[in-house]
C-alpha cells in the first residue's frame, strides 16, 4: 500500500514519534507530535505531583514513552520493592523540553541531546599507529605489590597449615577420601581459596533487570567469609560501567525489544535442532547475509555461543602441519579451539609488531619443528580490541607484514564490533581497511549488539567450507528466533535501511510529502536494503533512516574518550587506546582491589565495576576494568570520575605522570579534552 | 587458572640462566635509581642484623623474576633443530613460501549435501513451512521432543521476560552476567534432578567439551565408550588425560577396562589420580541406552567419578522427563536430610556426579547445564572455561526453560503420548527387514540403518565375541564394515521420497572425517509428543515406504 493521507494511526502511533535524544525538528507531521507533546506535558504534571508527595515513583512517567504509548504508566521500570535507588540514576538532571521526544527509559538508555557530547570513532587517514606506551608504576608500588601478594601466600599457607591440624573436615574434599583423588587438591586450589575467596564479593554479584546504564543489584550478604553468600533482599540501582553493552541494545524498550516481541509470537523462543538437522529457519539465512553486508565480507555463519564461534571453528580452518600465531593475550575461546585444532601454536608478545615481525621471519624459515618442512598455512589470531587492555590491533601494520608474509589473518572482534569505527564496523573500519582484504573476521553478539552468539565472516569459498567443517554448524543447537531478530534489529539500526520509510507494513505513518526512496543495494559501508529484513520487522523511523545508530556510535566514542582522558588528567595509570570503550585502570595492589570495589558499589550514586587480577591479568597489573556504553550520558562519566577521584586519594592510585587537572576543569571542558590532540607520551 | 600454573612451572628452564643475566641488568638498572645507594647500604646492614630478611627479599626477586617470564614465549632458539640462517635466506625463504589455500572449493557432493539442508519458513514445530516449496509438512527432525516448541504459555512468560530485562545478559557470569532469572533456573533444574546444585552453560554443545577439561587433567584417567558423541570427543582431547576405551554400550567391556586398569595401576604403584568414566545415557550416535544401574555399581566398585551426558535422553524420558535416573528410579543426588556437615564442601556421594544435560533439546530453549554436587558445581564456576568466559544466556531464554520444567513436572501426559508416539512408530518399523534399528525401544530420538548386504559379517552391537578390543585405541577390534557413500546416497533418496509425502526427515549429518571413528550413516527420525497417533502413523507408513522403495529397489 503506497502511502496516503494520515489514518487514525498516524495520531496515536503504535511507536511514538521515535526521534531518539534529537531535537525534534519541526516536520510536515505536525499530527503525531502535537499528540506526544500534550502526552509529555501531562506526565510530566503527573511526575512532578509525585515527586512533591515524596512518594517513590513506581515509573519514571515522563521518560519511560515506551513503545507503547498507553502502556507506559504501568511500566515497572522500577521494580517494587527496590528499596535503595538514586535519584540520579532514572532521572536526567536536565529535564526534557517539550521538544525533546525520547523513546527510551533514562535508566537503560541515558538521555543526552547535547550535540558537543559526541565523537566520530576514526583512525586520523594518513597518520602513522603510534604504539600505545603503557605506564608504569613508581617502584615502591611495584616493590609493595610483590610484598602483599608475598604476605597473602604465606598467610595463606600458615593458615592452611593450622586449620588443617585443628579443623581437618575443612580440607576433605581437598584430600583423598575413601579412595578417590580429590577434585582439586589443596595445593592446586590454594590461590582461589587463599586469595581469590578474601573478594570474592566483587565477583559474581547477583542483578535484576536490564544491563542496561544502571542495573539492579541484589545485594548480598555473607556471614562465613565469602563461601556463602545470603541475599538480603535489598534491591539497589548502581551505575553499569561493567556490562559489554557498547552501544546500548540491553532495552526492554524501543525498536529492539518491540522486533524481539514480534519474533517470539510469530517464532516461539527455540530453533528446535542443529542447523543441519533441521534447525535451520529462514531467519538465519537473512541474519547471516546481513552480518556479511554490515562487516563488508562475502557470507557469514552465525553461531549460537560466541566463545563456541572460536572454539568450534578455528579447527575446521587449521590442522596439523599448520601453524596458529597468536597474541599472548588472546581470549580463551581462541586457545581453546586452537588447541582442539592440533595446529602448532607460537605466541608473540602482546601488540608487539617488532615480536610479530621476528617471529614470522623465524617460523618461515624453520618451518615445521624437527623436519623442516614448510608450514601448510600460517594463521595469524589477533583480537580487534583486547579485552583486559582497551588496546587496539594494529591493523595497518599487520596488512603490510600479511602482503610480504602470506599470512591469513583472522580478527576476533568480539569487543571492537559496533564499538569502533565511523559506521561501527569494528577495527577495518576504524583504520580504514578494505574488510575483504582480511581473511576472517569473527565477532560475538553478546556485546554491542545486546544479543548472544557469535559470527564468522569470509569469503564464500571459506564460508562454505566451514558449514561443511565447523562443529557447531554440524552439532550445535541453533541460535534461537529471539536472538536472531535482536541481531537483525540492532544491526539494522546501525546501518539504517533503504529505503528508509516503510514501503507496506505500516504506511499509515507516512505522509504524503514524504517521497519513497528506490530500493538500491549501497557499497560498504552502506545502508542494509529493506528487502534483506524479513518483511514482518517493522523498525521505528528514526531506526530505519540511521540516525539512532549514528547517535550510538558516536556517543561511545565520546564516553570512551572522556573517560579515558579525564582518568588520565586526574592522575591514574589507565592503559588502552583513546578510543577504546575498554578503559582499564591499574590499581596494582590486590589488597586494593575489594575496597575500591565496596567504596563504589557504596558512593553515593552507587557505581559497579569489574575488578580483575592474576590470572586474567598479569600478577602484578590488578585493574579495575570500566566498560563505557552509548548509553551513559556526559554526567555518568562525571561521576564516575568523581568517584573515582575520590576512591584513588582514599587508596594512593594516582601514580601516574604527565600534567593532572582537578576535576572542576575536567568535568568543565569535557569537550574540549574529548577532542585534544593526544601529546606524545614517551 | 591452573592451566596457566602449569605453563609457568615449563617456563622456570630458562629461568636460571635468565636470572644470572637480569642479575646484571637490575644491577645496573638499580644503581641508576636516584637513591638506590642508600637502600643498597640499608640492605647490606639489613643482612647483617638478620639475614632471614635477606632471604625474604631474594624470594621476592625470584618471584618478581617469574611473573615477568610467564605467559612470554620466546623463540625457542636453544632448540638443537634450530638452523641458522642469514638475513638474508631468511627473506628467500619468505619470499618461496606458498601456504595452501585458507579453504578448498566445496565438491559438488559436499555443495549437494549442503543444499539438501531443510530450511524453515517462520515458526519451528510439529508442522513448519518449507522454505523452498512453501508446503507444510510433518516435522521429525530436531528436538522438539517434549513438544514445548510454540507453547502459548512459554511465550507469554518469554515477552514478559523481555520487557523486564531486555534481551542479552551482555556478560559473563562473574561480571554481573548472574541475573536471577539464572538462578531461578539452576534452583530448578537442581529440584527438578534432585541434585545438589546445577550450573548453567550458554550453549548445550559447548558444556560437555568444558565440564570434562575441568576435571580431568593430564594424568587422570578417562575411561569412555567408543561411541560418544562429538562434544565427548572434543571434551576428552582438550583434557590432555590418559584415555581408555570400552565397546560401545558393552559395560561387560567396561568392567574388562576398569578391572586392567586397577592391575596395571597396582603393578606399577601408580599414585592416586582422578578417574573418570565418561559415557551417554541415550546414544547420539545410534539412540542406544546405557544400563545406568549397572554402570553406577561399576563406578563405585572401582571407585571412578561418573560423568554421564544426557543431551538427548533430559527431557525425552523417564516419566516426567527428568531422563534416565527417573526411568531407572536412582536417585541421582544426594540425601538432603543429613545433617549438616561441617564443612560447606563436605563431599557427598552422588551417584552420577556430573550430570550433562542440554536445555536446548530437553527443554526447547537454548543452552546447557551440568548437575552435581556444590562442590562440583562451584569448581566449574572457576575453571570451566566454557562458563567463565561466555556471556549468560539471554535471561528471556531460562525463564522459557524454567517454564518448560512447570509443563513437565504438571503434565505428565506429555512424557506418555512421547512414549506413546515412539511405540507407535516403532512398531511399523522394527519390523522391515531392509533395515536395522539399533536405538533403544524408548528412544524419542531413533537411527535408521540400511541391513548390511547378507554376506557381509553380521556384527551385532556390543557383541563382540573373542578377545577383547585393545583399550587404547578408540577403533574396535572388528569394526562395523560399510560403504558409507552409498549408504547416505540411498538414505537421502529415502528422505527426499519422504518429503514428497510431506514428512520431513533427515540423515544424521556427520563430520565425516574429524569423527574419531565414522558413524554409521543413518536417518534420525526424531518424535514428538505433540504429533497425534494418527499423524505417527501416517509419518511412520511414509517411512516404510520410501524404504522399501529405495532399498527394496536394491535387491
Ligand atoms: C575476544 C573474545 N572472544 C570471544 C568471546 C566469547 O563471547 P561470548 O561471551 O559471546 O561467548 C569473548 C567474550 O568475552 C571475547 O572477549
């Protein structure tokens, strides 16, 4: 049905007039926003009554314009019974004007229209990668961080030594009994009893809701030292700054969550079987052929775990006689499936082109151990963004070693996927590398795309040859219809589609003076064609023509860079890229780890957080690991500095060099931090 | 975490001779520091009051030392294979070098298999629309076992799910990934077993492969049937343990193994290590049964940790589905009425300790659990690394499974019309004699064979007369002789005639060759409790006859 003149559902839409944090500027339909402005002033009535009661508002009524529009009341945005919240966590300090029309719930989707607070994800074309310097500590901090973990271990050792003469039924399952071998002997689990135990309260915290910018912690209690914990049955809602929730997708609200809604009446929640076995539906044909759109490769196969993606496929593309290099850093899926692969492995210094360059010249020409024969395919493993690091792959120089070196080259963009790059497009796209010229590029979409699984993307031959090879495609369930139309979706909003007004399914939107655009297929990074969604999928305007997307996109770039930048200026060690929404900041000490995590989850805008330490770092290097989203707003980050600001006076973390601000002229001239040159750290 | 343990014990080699070196250059490096005189004055009258102090601060040194090694692979340039070259043969030598192509092109048989794949237009159940035709027809491939797929009840607390929590979890567990729809869950899969406690995994493929690397280590001992499934496989391999086979689903064969291995250990004083055995409760490979009392006797006799998947058989049988341990009526937990112990981690026998299982197939969602004791539990928490390192399932994804489990537990009726289903099929086509059935008669998941020419050797399974089948090796003494080409060949032409009767079946697609040891081609006729008896009737006639057209024809 072309478009006509306005019908009834034009002035009370199913989704409201869906300009995300934009001013809405005044368009032809002057029907549906009059509606949703006279809505918005009445809610706002409504809130404001509430609030001067003292009342806790069960909604945050004049934010939460959710998908449906007379729904909205009713919504449990903030769960009964959640006892301990922060006024600043579900409501904007600048109340939306009138003109402002968001479709999202502050508490998931933080709302900023401030322009300025954006930034484009780019690799400046032209200049050299310089290599990321990572700081280090003043030597009484590195000596005294040997010293805890010193005490920790002997402590740990008297104590184990004591508690074994005097309470031997502690340790019987870590002894042989009854003549089976333990589990874990008391040796092998030494460090997660001795150590990890004393905080284990920072790990594993039980939440509620959406991971959205604010999450629901269930807190917990425990009354034996960590080996149990007892929930309290206190609700509290911290800031997320942990969650991998790059550009915001993790929303009960809006576009996303309404395809998702859609997908389960119409799919059901399961695929039924392994996608040869008859657990392959028309929606993984579609999502399959727009993940390769949006990476700019052939085809692609999607996996139903992300760490499965890794773990099954890297050995149908490597065998015996081949050679895997690998980061030291690399994630433990890789290693997983490179091990299964029964290739050889050798690993190069973590983002070291000079290790790379040498150990590519030396496995080349010793070829395989012992007989000398030359290596059947070297496979070259990196991560597009490493996960503990915030660093980024150097990609332009790898592409130079791949012409001389032959190479394949494979990228787990697990993190880098939608987080970087102009269009989103991860770390090709963020240097400005044609995707085709890389053989394999994976990624998860558990991260930027609020989803789960994974995908692998290729030319066609490659593509083929691992349906026909890869474990999971033979013998893993299928990835589910709900997740699939959160991929579509999410995907589709970052891409925007063409053409971008609906031509059929929900025409009665569309206005008259709104002309349809023709349907034509867009080089990458282009736009996703209409047709490739499935026809069922009826996406919000402002999803379709990109906007959202964009506005994602460039709100992380400015979360991450603020952030990163204004730790720096406070005087913390953080290491990573700029650009990075992996911000690690380094505490050194493990000591220092649970109390920086308790002050937060107890300041007064309670934040969590992700500590981490040896194993997943190195022994020394203990950080505090800050996942930055689209979906905080400039004031999170503010406070999140301020918290931090706070919390690393407390703990003596401010060991870092070059020039400090205080955090009045950081918070202040955030913009103007955001877009500094970066002075060459040497 | 032990993984990396153990590659820093490897690292400690080099060490030494490192450390004479980095003596030098700390040395140096010490005397650069602005005020390193006076501390290396304070340590030299340090040593002197107490040289314990000393000591303290050397293990310091050597401490520091090791962490920088670890996790650094240096070219292994002290190898005697190491030739050296110049640069400039070096750059000849990149220069000739030619890897081989990343992917061979797909052969027109693997283009032909991948083109037969069954493609689903919109909703997944008992009676889905083909992709490509557009016809609606009888379903008998995948999971739906339990028939759960498409329930009302189940999508209504899936959309109520979604708007309180959005879709992804968007983390790994121990980074607020924990969401309590996830406990919940766990609690009820727990209950539902009557285990102590149960784990979640995001991918019902992926949980076997990871819960056995995180118990058997190298120099455990992993005793397992030679006809386990690819995840068993995969999950042996990555384990690095000491393997041993038995006949597959032969316990006299088992108890032949665990009784050699007892000697051998004896003979030789071998110290204590963990033992495993590693089994199925229905076959993915053929649908047979494993004889779970039996095998738990053997278990405790000789004192092994049993681990057993029942991906196929969680959800399919037992009465209300619970799997094996409700049919064979053996408590798989423990007895929750002792007392308390005083230790939180007080080992409690349980008679199956791992217990595998899929709530992608057994409860028409998507992941994987594995149910045990808290401790078994708790250590996969830490070391299992398909948990630790993977988001949370999508939290809309376990309240679906949850209410799977209410259906089941409240509607016993399903687990009976499945039975009910499975015998009506069964009883048209067990009695052909173009072909073989070697799945358990309760089997909701069941294999077709093609019956073996007359004049090759009959081998009935698991009956392997004579000497016994040498342990370490996964191939049996008198293997199965087939041509599987042919055999896929006639039995896709069976399923293509099927499916122009509009009865949807498929061959079991293998990884022919990355199997340890290939299968049998088959047909996988799964069923479902929400086909009436007529539709099985229908389905089953269908069957028998592109069977008898097919391989009638061969005669
Ligand atoms: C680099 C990398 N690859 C793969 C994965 C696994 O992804 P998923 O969580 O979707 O299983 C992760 C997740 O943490 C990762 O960081």
């Amino acid at each position: 049905m072309p478009a006509q003149t306005p019908s009834p559902m034009a002035i009370n839409p199913p989704s409201p007039t869906p300009s995300m944090f934009r001013k809405k500027k005044s368009s032809s339909s002057l029907g549906p926003m009059s509606t949703a402005a006279s809505y918005l002033s009445a809610v706002r009535a409504a809130d404001a009554r509430a609030r001067a009661r003292g009342e806790t508002p069960l909604a945050t009524p004049a934010l939460s314009l959710s998908s449906s529009v007379t729904a909205s009341s009713e919504d449990t945005i903030l769960d009964e019974g959640e006892e301990s919240y922060s006024d600043m966590l579900t409501y904007p300090s600048v109340p939306p004007t009138s003109e402002q029309v968001y479709t999202t719930v502050h508490s998931e989707f933080g709302h900023c229209s401030n322009d300025e607070y954006k930034y484009t994800s780019q690799h400046p074309p032209g200049k050299p990668v310089k290599p990321q310097v990572e700081q280090d500590p003043p030597y009484y901090v590195l000596f005294t961080t040997y010293i805890s973990y010193i005490i920790l271990i002997v402590f740990g050792h008297f104590r184990d030594f004591f508690r074994k003469y005097f309470n031997p039924g502690e340790f019987k399952h870590l002894v042989p009994h009854d003549g089976y071998a333990p589990i874990t002997s008391d040796f092998d689990s030494f460090y997660t009893r001795r150590l990890k135990t004393r905080i284990d309260d920072c790990f594993s915290y039980p939440v509620t809701g959406v991971a959205g910018r604010t999450i629901v912690l269930l807190e917990r209690d425990s009354k034996d030292y960590n080996i149990t914990f007892q929930p309290t049955g206190r609700k509290v809602r911290a800031l997320n700054i942990s969650s991998y929730n790059y550009l915001g997708f993790a929303q009960a609200r809006g576009g996303c969550a309404d395809a998702v809604e859609e997908s389960i009446k119409r799919y059901g929640v399961s695929a039924c079987g392994t996608r040869r076995e008859g657990g392959s539906l028309d929606l993984h044909s579609q999502a399959e052929a727009l993940v390769a759109n949006f990476v700019g490769q052939e085809d692609s196969l999607i996996c139903s775990m992300g760490f499965a993606t890794n773990s099954t496929i890297i050995p149908a593309l490597v065998s015996k006689g081949c050679l895997v290099i690998s980061d030291e850093l690399n994630h433990a899926s890789i290693r997983f499936g490179v091990r299964l692969s029964g290739a050889n492995v050798r690993m190069f210094k973590h983002n070291d082109m000079k290790d790379l360059e040498n150990l590519l010249k030396e496995v080349i020409s010793q070829g395989q151990p012992k007989t000398h024969r030359p290596w059947k395919k070297i496979l070259l493993i990196v991560e597009g963004l490493f996960s503990m690091e915030g660093t980024m792959t150097n990609l332009p120089a790898i592409m130079e070693f791949k012409k001389k070196y032959k190479f394949y080259l494979f990228i787990d963009e697990a993190h880098s996927i939608g987080a970087l790059g102009p269009h989103g497009r991860g770390v090709a796209d963020y240097y400005g590398v044609d995707p085709r010229s890389i053989d394999i590029l994976m990624g998860t979409f558990t991260k930027s795309f609020g989803a789960a699984g994974g995908y692998i993307s290729g030319s066609k031959t490659v593509i083929d040859r691992l349906r026909v090879r890869s474990h999971s495609h033979a013998y893993a369930e299928a990835m589910t219809p709900p997740v699939l139309a959160q991929v579509i979706a999410s995907m589709a909003s970052i891409m925007g589609v063409t053409p971008a007004l609906p031509t059929s399914t929900s025409a009665g939107t569309i206005t008259k003076s709104r002309m349809i655009e023709p349907e034509v297929k867009e080089a990458y990074p282009g736009r996703a064609l209409a047709s490739s969604l499935p026809s069922w999928m009826d996406l919000p305007p402002s999803v379709r023509d990109g906007t959202e997307g964009v506005d994602r996109l460039r709100r992380i770039t400015f979360n991450s860079r603020y952030l990163h930048r204004g730790l720096e200026k406070l005087g913390f060690i953080v290491y990573g890229h700029d650009d990075s929404p992996i911000v690690p900041l380094l505490i050194f000490h493990p000591g220092k780890m649970a109390p920086f995590h308790r002050l937060l989850r107890q300041y007064s805008t309670p934040i969590v957080i992700v500590v981490v330490a040896y194993p997943a770092t190195p022994l020394i290097t203990s950080r505090v690991r800050f996942c930055v989203s689209a979906a905080h707003t400039k004031e999170d980050i503010d406070t999140v500095l301020e918290a931090c600001d706070y919390v690393g006076e407390v703990l003596d973390l401010k060991h870092g060099e070059g020039e400090r601000w205080p955090l009045e002229r950081i918070t202040s001239s955030a913009v103007e931090l955001v877009h500094m040159e970066r002075p060459s750290r040497d | 975490m032990s993984s990396a343990m153990a590659s820093t014990s490897a690292n400690l080699e080099p060490l030494f001779s490192f450390l004479a070196q980095s003596y030098t250059t700390i040395e140096n490096g010490f005397n650069r520091v602005p005020g390193s005189a006076v501390i290396a004055r304070y340590v030299r009258s340090s040593h002197q009051n107490d040289p314990g102090r000393t000591l303290l601060e050397l293990v310091l040194a050597v401490f520091a030392i090791w962490t920088l090694l670890q996790s650094r692979t240096r070219a292994d340039k002290g190898d005697r294979h190491f030739i050296q070259f110049s640069e400039k043969e070096v750059d000849e030598l990149v220069n000739e070098w030619t890897p081989e192509p990343l992917a061979e092109p797909l052969s027109p048989q693997e283009q032909a298999e991948l083109d037969s794949i069954p493609v689903i237009a919109g909703a997944q159940g008992p009676r889905p629309r083909l992709a490509n035709t557009g016809k609606t027809v009888l379903n008998f491939t995948g999971t739906n076992f339990t028939g759960l797929a498409g329930n009302d009840d189940i999508k209504n607390k899936a959309i109520e799910t979604l708007r309180k929590y959005g879709l992804g979890s968007c983390g790994p567990p121990g980074f607020y990934g924990t969401v309590d729809v996830h406990m919940d869950l766990e609690r009820d899969l727990a209950d539902f077993l009557g285990t102590e406690s149960t784990i979640l995994y995001s991918q019902g493929f992926s949980t076997v492969s990871s819960v056995i690397p995180a118990f058997a280590k190298r120099g455990d001992i992993v005793v397992a049937d030679r006809g386990v499934n690819f995840a068993i496989q995969k999950g042996i391999q990555i384990s690095r343990s000491t393997v041993r086979w038995f006949d597959h689903n032969d316990l006299k064969s088992l108890e032949d193994v665990l009784e050699g291995i007892a000697k051998e250990r004896k003979k030789k004083k071998a110290p204590l290590t963990k033992m495993f055995i590693v089994t199925e409760g229905i076959f993915e490979k053929d649908g047979q049964m494993v004889d779970l009392p039996k095998l738990i006797e053997l278990k405790y006799k000789y004192k092994y940790r049993l681990i057993l998947d029942e991906s196929i058989s969680f959800g399919s049988v037992g009465r209300t589905g619970r799997g094996l341990t409700e049919l064979f009526n053996v408590p798989v937990g423990v007895d929750r009425s002792a007392k308390q112990s005083p230790s939180h981690w007080e080992p409690q026998a349980s008679q199956v300790d791992m217990l595998i299982g899929s709530v992608a197939n057994g409860l028409a969602s998507c992941g994987g659990f594995c149910a045990g004791s808290k401790y078994v539990v708790y250590h996969q928490r830490i070391n299992s690394s398909a948990f630790v390192f993977s988001a949370s399932m999508p939290p809309l994804l376990s309240v679906s499974a949850s209410e799977g489990i209410n259906i089941l537990r409240n509607t016993p009726s399903i687990l009976s019309t499945l039975q009910e289903n499975v015998r009506t099929m069964r009883s048209v086509l067990d009695r052909l004699d173009c072909i073989t059935i070697p799945s358990h008669p309760a089997s909701a998941m069941f294999h077709i064979h093609v019956r073996s020419a007359p004049n090759a050797t009959l081998h009935l399974p698991g009956a392997s007369a004579g000497k016994p089948s040498n342990p370490n090796s996964i191939v049996p003494r008198d293997p199965q002789q087939f041509d599987i080409e042919l055999e896929e060949r006639l039995l896709q032409e069976v399923v293509e005639e099927a499916l122009s009767q509009g009865v949807l079946i498929t061959r079991a697609r293998r990884l022919r060759a990355q199997e340890m040891v290939e299968a049998r081609p088959s047909i996988r006729v799964a069923v479902s409790a929400a086909f009436s008896k007529k539709e099985c009737e229908k389905a089953a006639n269908v069957i028998k006859a592109a069977l008898v057209k097919v391989l009638g024809k061969r005669r």
